[in-house]
C-alpha cells in the first residue's frame, strides 16, 4: 500500500489502473469513526493536494475535497467550474459522487481545502445537503492552508436539515 499507513487506501484513477489499491486490495484495520491526529493531517493534506487540480477560471477560488468512507478508503474531488456558470461544481460533491460512483455511501469524514488565509473553509449551503444526504452524524474537517482545521459535524452544519428519511414520513396525500 505504498506511502499511506495500513488502515487508509488511496482511491486514483492511476492507482486503479496499477491494481495496487482495487477494491480486494483494501485492509480494513479499523471501522471506526474516530479519525486518529495521523489521519485527519493526511486527510487534510489529500485535500490541499487536490486543490491544485482546481478548474476555477473565473472565480478563481481553488477548494480540494478527500472523503473517507467507513473501511478508509479516500476519494478526492476539486472544484470544476465552466463557461455555463451555474454548471459549475463543488469540491465536496465531486468527491463524494466518485465514491458513490465506486460503490460507497458510508462515510466518517471529509476535508476540506482552500486557499483563505485567515479563514476556515466551510461549504456552501448545497454540498452541507448534499454530505447530508449520506447521514448527519460524520465529520467536516474544515481547513486553512497551514493545516490547522475545525473540526464539525454534518449535524452542525445543517441542523434541523431534510434528508431520504423524511419522504416516508407521514404525510396528508400521498
Ligand atoms: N466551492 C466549492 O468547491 N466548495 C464550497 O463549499 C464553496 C465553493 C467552489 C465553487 C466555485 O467553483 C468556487 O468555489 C467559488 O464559489
């Protein structure tokens, strides 16, 4: 598993096609949620790294995503903007759509990059439902450059939030 410790697979289009980190390769050491010093500080960095993908030609503002699913597999995302701007997307969905798209919906955390200096970035109000989507209890590690972070979960940030659950409920027609 080359440079990443033993309990966190590094999810890439040329890691794939080696076949060094294919599904069966994965080691699941811990499923647990808590995410130990080492790992956010990866995590965080998986993020910054992909930040330097960033498609961001006119707003230029760089952000990197890396979400790890519950057995520590990471996928990373940047932001994708285009000429058509509503069409533009998000860090965090990008990530979190190529996890899904390789089978994953369980997740314990994601991080998030940007280039603020001052400031923790924080995601915008479509990628908190969007992470929410996938449950509201796991973690946002929202980042600075230097790689100090605040840590929130998806709770925090979208309280009281509308999720699948709530399109069974009860309701006067259906
Ligand atoms: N952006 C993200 O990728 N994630 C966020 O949570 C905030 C905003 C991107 C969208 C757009 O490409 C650029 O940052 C400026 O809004």
């Amino acid at each position: 598993m080359s440079s990443f410790s033993q309990n966190q697979v590094y999810k890439t289009p040329r890691a794939t096609m080696d076949g060094v980190n294919s599904r069966r390769d994965i080691t699941v050491v811990s499923r647990s949620r808590d995410l130990s010093q080492e790992m956010v500080k990866k995590l965080i960095h998986q993020s910054q790294e992909v930040k330097t993908q960033s498609y961001c030609p006119y707003s230029k503002f760089r952000v990197g995503a890396a979400v790890m699913t519950l057995d520590n597999c990471v996928f990373t995302g940047c932001n994708v903007e285009n000429a058509c701007y509503t069409l533009g997307l998000c860090a965090e969905r990008n990530a979190i759509s190529k996890a899904v798209s390789e089978g994953y919906r369980s997740f314990k955390a994601i991080a998030i990059a940007s280039d603020l200096c001052d400031q923790f970035i924080s995601p915008c109000g479509g990628c908190r439902q969007f992470m929410r989507e996938f449950g509201s209890n796991w973690d946002v590690y929202l980042s600075k450059p230097d790689g100090s972070y605040q840590k929130r979960t998806v709770d925090e940030l979208l309280p009281l939030s509308f999720g699948p659950e709530d399109l069974s409920m009860n309701k006067v027609f259906s």
